[in-house]
C-alpha cells in the first residue's frame, strides 16, 4: 500500500471512478485521462512531487537554500555551530566535573568535534597521490572539426576545465622534484558531459598491457619491508622489474633523461599516450593521439639542483604552479593531435598504434593545434578540489572514442573502481569538482553520499509513470554512439601481437635524438639510480638492456657503476633521430621565471629599484635577497622589501642571479658579519652568497653583477668571463644581457658534454 506508484495510481483512478475529471493528473496528461498503457515516444514532463512531498531544494552545507550567489559556500553566518547548526559558547575546553575533574561523556560537541577529525582523511591515490592542480579554460580553435564532432573542438567555444598535475609513486606529502614521471589529467566541462583526457608528461608507458600494472607499481613503489626509499625508483625492486620486463626501458630512459625532472609543471608537455579513435559530424573515423604543448617551452631541472629542491622546498613546483597564477601569469598550453588514417592494421609508417610504448615522432605525424588551454584559477580548497577530483580514460564525449590499445581497456575500468575506495562509493560524480556542467538524467540512484533528492517514481526504461523519461538519444540528439568498430574473428588468447615485441628500436631513437648534454644528464641518471641499488645481478641485467639501446650509453653507464660493460650482442640499427624529441636549442618566453636579485646596504637603491620593475615588467618574478630580512634602504622614503634573506633564500628557487652591491671600504662586496665569522678575514664575500653562485653557475643558470660586486665571482672561483656570465656597469645593460640568456633556460655550454 505504501508502494508512491500505486498510490499515485490508486488514486487517478479512484477519482476517474468518482467522475471527477478536475485534478490529480499526471503531468504532460490531459486531465482525466489514466496513465497512458503505451511507452510514450514523445519526451514530457516527468512526474511532479506529490502534494505531501516538499519540492527539493538545494541548500548550501549549512542548510541555506543555494540560490546563486556568492554567499552559496560551505560556511555561512558570523557565529561557530555545530554541524547541526546549534550556536556553540565554547570550542576550547571539554565538558568536566569541575576543572580538574573527569570529562563527561555527555560532551556532545566533543564527541562530534573528535568524530569528525577522527575521519578527515582519505586513502590517497594507489598512483599519483602527490598532486596540485588548477582551474582554467580551453578555447578550440576548430582546426579538429574535420576529424571530430566533440562540441568543446569545434570553433571559438569556451569550455571550463580543472587540471591536476601529480608525480606517480611517491605518497601525498611527498616531494615535489623528485625523478618520477608527471601526470596530466584535464577534465573538460563541456556542454555534452564530461571529457577527461587523463595524460602523463612521457609519450610512452612502461608497460603494454593493463594486466602487468600492479607489477610494475608494486615494483616501482618502496620495498614492503622498510617502505624505503621514498618517492623514487632507485631502488632494486624497480629496477629488477624494468631489465626483466624489457618493454619498460622505453618509458625509463624517458624518466632518467631530464624529462624525469620537469622545471615546474607550467614547462612540461602532456601526452595522452593511446591511439584513440575520432568520429566526424558524417560518421568518418580518424586515429589520433593527443599532445599538450607548453607556451613556454619544455623545460627540466638539473639533477642536483632537484634534490636540493626536496629539501629547500619540497613544494616546489605546488607553490611555483599556484604563483604564477595569483601573479597572473597564466601558464598556457596548446592542445595538438597526431591524426593517421583509421586502416584496418591500425600501423603508421610502420609504427604499432596499439602498442602504448611506442610514440610516433612529429617528423612523421606533425603535432597539430586544436585549441588553447589557459590555467587562471586556483583552487579554493585543496581537499574539495585537488583531492576530491576524480578522472577516468573513460569519460568520453560524442567524437572521441577508444582503441583496442589493451592498456586502454584496463584503465577504462580501474579509474571507476578506484574512486569507490577513495571517495568511499559510487556517487562521487556529485561532487562539486566531479559535477559535469552538461543536465544530468541518468536514472543512477541511492547508495553512499547520495546527495541529490531525485524525484519521479520511476528510475527505469521503459516507464510510463514518469512521462516515459528520460529519453534516449540517437546521434541527431546528441548521443554517444560507440563507433561500430569491426571485431576480427579470433581464438581467445592470452598473448601480444608479434610488432609489441620490439623492446628497443624506439629507446634507441629517443637516445640518437638527446643533444650532447642531454645524453650526458641521461647517463648521470642511470648512474645515480643503478648506482643506489644493491644487488650486482640487477645491475648487470640493465647494462645488458641498455648495450641493446646504444653501446656508448651503456659503457658510460657501466664507468659509472665501475662494472665492466657487457659485450655488444649485435649490431645496433640505424635508426633516424626525431629532433622534436630534444629540449634543447630553442628560444622561449621567459614569463614567470624568477631572477634572484642580490643586495645588501651598501647597494645603489636605485639600481636594485630599476632592476625589480625591469624584471615584473617583463613579466617575470623578483627576489630581493639580503643578508637579513625586512628592508633595504629602511630610512628612505622607498624602502625595499626584502623577499628572501642569506639564511632562507637558496639558488635553486631562481632562473637567474644578478648581484648589486658597492665593496665594503677595504674589503669584498657583501663581506658580512657572518663572512668574517666563516672565513677568520676581514676581506671576504659571505659564503651564502658564494654558495648562491657556484650552485647557480654549476646548474648553468644565467648569473650578472654590477662591476662593484665582481669580487664575490673571484672569491668563489668563477671567471667572470665563463659563459652566460654578465658584467657590466650599466645596471639597464646588465639586464639585458641576463634576460637574453634567460631566454635559452640554461647555459648549455656549461655542462660537460661527451656523448
Ligand atoms: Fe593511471 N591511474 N593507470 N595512467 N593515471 C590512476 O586513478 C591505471 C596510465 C594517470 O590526477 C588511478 O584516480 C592503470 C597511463 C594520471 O587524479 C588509477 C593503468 C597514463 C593519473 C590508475 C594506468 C595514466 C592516474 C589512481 C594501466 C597516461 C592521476 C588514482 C592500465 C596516459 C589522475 C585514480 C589524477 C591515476 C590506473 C596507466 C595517467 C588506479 C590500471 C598510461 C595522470 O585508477
């Protein structure tokens, strides 16, 4: 009896009985008449809420209807509350028997106040815990409109978007700048629903098939006994797994050149590594692989400057991602797709397009633009947003649909599963970050955290109750129609196709790409990692993989490790290098780059004023660095604010070094107090600020100085006439010439270089 359906029911026809036609209908319905006994074709109104159900309302956290505007937050009102809304007199002290005396379990604010922080945390992410991200837009140029019917790429339309940048297997307080592949996921709000394109900073990945993923994270994540090392894959299991498993070494010679130690995330491409399949508007079908390009240039960091990052400043490139943005410098990057005609081989010159360790270098398959993307907001919580953000491959909109990429087919699950852990069951598309900005109708119902009071009484196809709502879309409407794909007749297998067995002609063509000093860095990176583990058999067993990449690599590889190099097995192929591969060489804005300004009281003021407004004019970060904090020149009628003092500022936060200061009478330019207590002489340059020099100039960055602070590079050894060293006495010339070899990122000569 108490079944809403039947009463509904019940009712129409009790009054049909009574003759009364007036009231009571079903809405879309003509009055009078009884629910229609055919589905409905036609789309109507589904069934409003009963006469003794409140309209649902929306209401904010605390209970206030959400009616739009800004007040529409989680907190609301000037005064503390229980999460019941009650007025609280007191948050401070729990409920006693007198001061001294027991707590009292009637404490009820206690209670819920411990309850709450008891379950404030969630499991982090399996992979990728370690995350920042942003809002921001994606502009299409329509240039894929050809290929694709998606709406968010076809010409000049707006669609919202939050990416989330992340390192892979190091957990959520880990560091920034550690040796690790990045991840790139953007969720795309568009106006048909959700699209995810959830990518990494890498082309390629460790494995071919979604079977073998535990393995490799199990492998790659700390030892199980002592849970060490943190956040890297130095370490012998990783290592064990990867010359054993040969089909990794493509994404690891990736990992240990300097794409493994990205500048900052607003310097790194994105690669959504599978083939997909596009549809066009007339039902033709293209292959496509994505790309994110950055305006400003790929970019790494230096190995050792990396991990001094991890010590200096473990958020590094957290903080560095969130200041440009309130600075607004927007960091930009261009989405570009790799198209190839949709054949029944799925091949490109050769190249498996199934296979997600291979890439196909640009050379072949130029990357071509198809929209911008912009990051301009922050997020407002870190827990709502960053955390609570769920990405799958698998939220595709009408245009893009998938491969038979056997990587693909298992990530097209886990990304669903995932989240029912983390985000404690299977309403998380509620979520204010999840929510897609397209109407929802998806007849999903009940379950954890359901947070939506759904109306209607008929959750199911087909009904007739609910006005036969929702309906289906076919492609006129708007649908996802999955491309009717032919499936090749075949014996069920466990096994590869035979072009997946190629382990090393492409690890070889990414080496063959590296300039000199790249290759050197790759080496260094191998050296270091191999170099941490202990068992002499894993050792040995990479050297054998990487002499089938190059034989130079892996002598170099072996000098380093003092083993002996193993004999080349075979003639190593010609392979044609893809210079698009290569981060070296080019020119590039130097907006949002940080030029570390060094002063002290003997400065000219003016020109270390001259120097700041320079450096924000050209759109990029000042830090004035003293020998203490506050102000220089505090007496003036423009003091200085100083950003970075000798104790807190350290080279590896700047992009650049330009020293202004006059030499004390007598003695060195910065010779500090503490710099006599160092070195015993009067004479002698503070060794913070030799410090800040030699790391800098080892890390081939772009140093200056007034000629009155020349002394402090004589003090710490280096030729004021090495590359990428600027003296001069004009402070506007000075600039100059440190912003134009800003513009190459590092001094690249100054490396050693002998691959
Ligand atoms: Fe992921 N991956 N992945 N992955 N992945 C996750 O999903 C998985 C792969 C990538 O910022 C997890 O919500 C499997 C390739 C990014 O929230 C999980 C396989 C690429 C992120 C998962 C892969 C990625 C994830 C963990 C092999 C580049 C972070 C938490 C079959 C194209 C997204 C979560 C974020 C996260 C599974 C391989 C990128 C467990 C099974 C290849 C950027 O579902």
């Amino acid at each position: 009896e108490s079944n809403p359906i039947w009463s509904v029911v019940s009712r129409i026809v009790d009054r049909v009985r009574e003759g009364d036609e007036s009231t009571e209908t079903i809405p879309g319905q003509p009055a009078g008449q009884s629910p229609a006994l055919e589905e409905p074709t036609e789309p109507r109104d589904p069934l409003h809420p009963k006469p003794d159900q409140a309209a649902p309302e929306l209401r904010t956290a605390t209970g206030r209807p959400v009616d739009g505007s800004a007040q529409d937050r989680a907190q609301d009102g000037a005064h503390l509350t229980s999460a019941q809304g009650v007025r609280l007199s007191d948050s401070d002290h729990s409920l006693k028997a007198g001061p001294r005396g027991p707590v009292l379990l009637q404490d009820h604010h206690l209670r819920e106040k411990l309850m709450h922080f008891d379950h404030e945390r969630i499991p982090e992410r399996v992979v990728h815990a370690r995350g920042a991200a942003a809002h921001g837009v994606f502009v299409s140029y329509g240039t894929a409109a050809n290929v694709t019917k998606a709406a968010f790429l076809q010409e000049g339309v707006e669609t919202p978007t939050f990416t989330r940048f992340s390192t892979v297997i190091g957990s959520r307080g880990s560091a920034d700048t550690v040796r690790d592949t990045r991840g790139f996921a953007t969720k795309f709000y568009t106006s048909e629903g959700v699209y995810d394109l959830v990518a990494n900073n890498i082309p390629v990945f460790f494995i071919q098939d979604a079977i073998k993923f535990p393995d490799l994270v199990h492998a790659a994540k700390p030892h199980p006994d002592r849970e060490i090392p943190q956040a890297q894959s130095a370490h012998d299991t990783f290592w064990d797994f990867v010359s054993l498993h040969t089909e990794a070494m493509h994404h690891t010679i990736w990992v240990m050149s300097d794409r493994g130690i990205p500048r900052s995330y607003r310097t790194m491409e994105g690669f959504g590594v599978h083939t997909w399949r596009l549809v066009n508007a007339h039902g033709e079908t293209t292959l496509a692989k994505f790309l994110w390009k950055p305006k400003l240039g790929v970019h790494s960091l230096v190995w050792e400057e990396a991990q001094i990052c991890n010590g200096v400043d473990p958020d590094f490139h957290r903080r560095d991602l969130a200041d440009a943005i309130e600075a607004g410098i927007y960091p930009e990057w261009e989405l570009c797709i790799q198209t190839f005609p949709d054949t029944p081989e799925q091949t490109f010159e050769g190249i498996d397009l199934l296979d997600p360790t291979k890439l196909v270098p640009e050379e072949l398959a130029p990357a071509q633009p198809v929209g911008l993307l912009t990051l301009n907001r922050n997020p407002t919580n870190y827990f709502a947003e960053t955390e609570q953000v769920a990405f799958h491959a698998g939220h595709l909109v009408p245009g893009i649909d998938v491969t038979d990429d056997p990587l693909l087919a298992g990530r097209l699950f886990s990304y669903l599963d995932t989240q029912l852990l983390r985000l404690g069951g299977p309403n998380f598309a509620q979520l204010p970050i999840n929510r897609p900005h397209a109407p929802i109708n998806d007849m999903l119902r009940d379950g954890m955290h359901q947070t939506a009071v759904h109306t209607g009484v008929a959750p199911y196809k087909p009904n007739s109750l609910d006005g036969g709502c929702p309906f289906f879309a076919g492609v006129p409407e708007g649908g996802y129609v999955e491309v009717p794909a032919p499936v090749a007749a075949a014996q069920k297998v466990r096994e590869a196709p035979e072009s997946f067995a190629d382990h090393f002609t492409q690890p070889r063509m990414f080496w063959l790409s590296l300039s000199p000093v790249e290759r050197e860095h790759t080496i260094d990176g191998f050296v270091f990692e191999l170099g941490k583990c202990y068992e002499q058999a894993v050792k040995e067993r990479t050297l054998r993989a990487l002499a089938e990449i190059d034989h130079y690599l892996c002598e170099r590889v072996a000098e380093g490790l003092g083993l002996p190099a193993p004999e080349p097995a075979r003639e190593l192929p010609d392979v044609p290098p893809s210079p698009a591969l290569s981060q070296v060489g080019s020119i590039w804005p130097v907006k949002g780059r940080v030029v570390g300004i060094v002063a002290d009281d003997s400065a000219d003021l003016d020109e270390v004023r001259f120097l700041r407004s320079a450096v924000f004019n050209g759109d990029m970060v000042p830090l004035i660095i003293a020998p203490t904090g506050g102000e220089l020149g505090a007496d003036t009628d423009d003091p200085l604010t100083v950003q970075r003092s000798f104790v807190t500022g350290r080279s590896v936060e700047l992009d650049a070094l330009i020293l202004v200061s006059a030499p004390t009478p007598g003695g060195d330019a910065f010779a500090t107090r503490d710099a006599k207590a160092w070195s015993g002489a009067d004479a002698s340059v503070d060794p913070r600020v030799e410090l800040m020099l030699t790391e800098a100039y080892r890390h081939a960055k772009p140093l200056g100085a007034l000629t009155a602070a020349r002394s402090a590079f004589d003090s710490a050894r280096i030729p004021t006439r090495a590359p990428g060293v600027v003296i001069d006495d004009d402070v506007e010339a000075l600039f100059r010439g440190v912003v134009d070899l800003l513009h190459q990122h590092r001094i690249w000569e100054r490396f050693p270089a002998h691959a």
